[in-house]
C-alpha cells in the first residue's frame, strides 16, 4: 500500500517538470520574465500550482523568485514554508525596503544532490484598498527590480473575475498563466476569465487543469493522471493549449 500511494506525488513531480517544460518555452520569447498565476474564482488551485511551479524550476537550477501579491487572502506563505510578517505592502508604502523582505526558502536537494533554494516575497500586511495600492507605479518598479535579479518571478495574484488587482497587475507582467479546476470551473467563467486578461493586454501563456483525472484526458487537455488515493489535497494536471480550447470544450 505504501508503494500505492507514492505514485501519486510521483506522478505530481512529473507534472509540474512538464508545465516547467512548456512554460520555458514560452519564456524564451519574453522580455521580462515575470508571470502570473491565476485563476477565474477562488479556490481552484493557483496557489498550489504556482508553488510547485516555482520548486521544479529552482530545482532545476534556475533562480526563482515567488511573490504573494493576493493581499486580500494571502496563502503562498504557507504552502511554502515561509512567513508573512512583512513583504509586497511594505515596500509598497515605503515601510521597508525590498531587500529586507525577500526570504530565502531551502527547498532541499536536486538529482545532483546540489542543495537548491527560491526567494519569496509575502503579502505583508494587509491594507484597506489592495487594487489601488497594487495598480501604483511603485508595483511596477517593485516587478523590474524582481525580474533584474531572477530567471522566473512568480507571482500567485487574486482570482480574475471577484476583483480587479489581477488585471491591474497583468500590464505589468510578461505574460499569465490561468489555472482551472476540471469538473467545476464553468466553461462561461473560464472564458471571460481570459477575456478579462486579454482586454487588459494581459498575454495569456498557458492553462493549468487541477484535478484531472485520466477519464478527461480525452477532452484534449494534454497530460491527465488518475489520482484514485485518499490524499487530502489532490495534486494537479497539466495542460498548454490556448484558452480557446477550453472555451471549446467542456471544463467541469
């Protein structure tokens, strides 16, 4: 049984090495390589994807930056074993300076046995008008000194259809990345979804599907994984066809 049950997070390390793979592609033809995670509500896993993203690309030796910039429920510190006493509203608002904000996360060890590490920037304190503060020149500048010093920036924004700090965001990064949960996300959500970002000059690089299972992959998704264990948060699938594709075919 023990043997049953570790396919599953075998299965997710080779996930995420392929959306690692997908993505590189794309970044080679940006001029900041800074991207967004997102998705069209709440709950549909962006978090996740956007820190397990970030572990396969550190531990294949690229210098990764993560930046929590959902300042109305921030996560990312959590799930990557940081904290959020200060960070992205801080240097905001001119409290601290960048520097003293970014953590150093060990991450463990790769293949060559070289031990591997990413930064992260939290949320830091929360604050009464996040899309107001987020849609400042100050972000941008906050993004360009990011991107000068990493090969990836991250960055796990709010969902795009409750609120608008996402769009905000997306003209100042290079590209987004939509994450949508198979079998709930509607097809109408995840369109306007990526009409919101279009309209915005937000170029959409890719889809990540959560919670494929093998019978979906017919729906031309790309990779799906059968996750048939009790495992309390089920890892992801992953899939890089244009978002016209999903609006194409069903989601949920």
């Amino acid at each position: 049984m023990a043997g049953a049950r570790s396919s599953p997070i075998i299965q997710t390390d080779e996930a995420f090495r392929v959306l690692r793979s997908n993505l590189a592609v794309s970044l080679n033809e940006l001029d900041r390589p800074t991207v967004i995670i997102t998705s069209a509500s709440a709950g549909e896993g962006k978090t996740t994807t956007c820190v397990n993203l970030a572990r396969a690309m550190a531990l294949a030796g690229q210098r990764v930056i993560v930046v929590d910039l959902d300042l109305r429920h921030p996560d990312a510190h959590r799930q990557i074993g940081a904290h959020n006493e200060f960070g992205v509203s801080d240097v905001l608002l001119e409290r601290r300076s960048l520097e003293s904000c970014m953590q150093l996360v060990d991450i463990g060890q790769a293949s060559s046995r070289a031990p591997r590490s990413l930064y992260f920037v939290a949320t830091g304190e929360g604050v009464s008008s996040p899309t107001e503060l987020l849609a400042g020149t100050r972000t941008a500048r906050l993004l360009s000194a990011l991107a000068a010093q990493a090969d990836i920036v991250l960055l796990d924004t709010p969902p795009v259809l409750p609120v608008a700090d996402t769009l905000v965001i997306g003209r100042m990064a290079a590209g987004a990345v939509l994450v949508v949960e198979s079998r709930r996300t509607p097809i109408d959500a995840a369109r306007r979804a990526k009409d919101a970002l279009t309209r915005n000059q937000t170029r959409l690089l890719g889809v990540v599907v959560n919670k494929l299972e093998a019978r979906d992959s017919g729906y031309g998704y790309g990779y799906g994984y059968g996750y048939g264990y009790d495992e309390p948060d089920p890892p992801l699938a992953v899939a890089e066809p244009p978002i016209d594709d999903v609006a194409s075919e069903p989601v949920g």
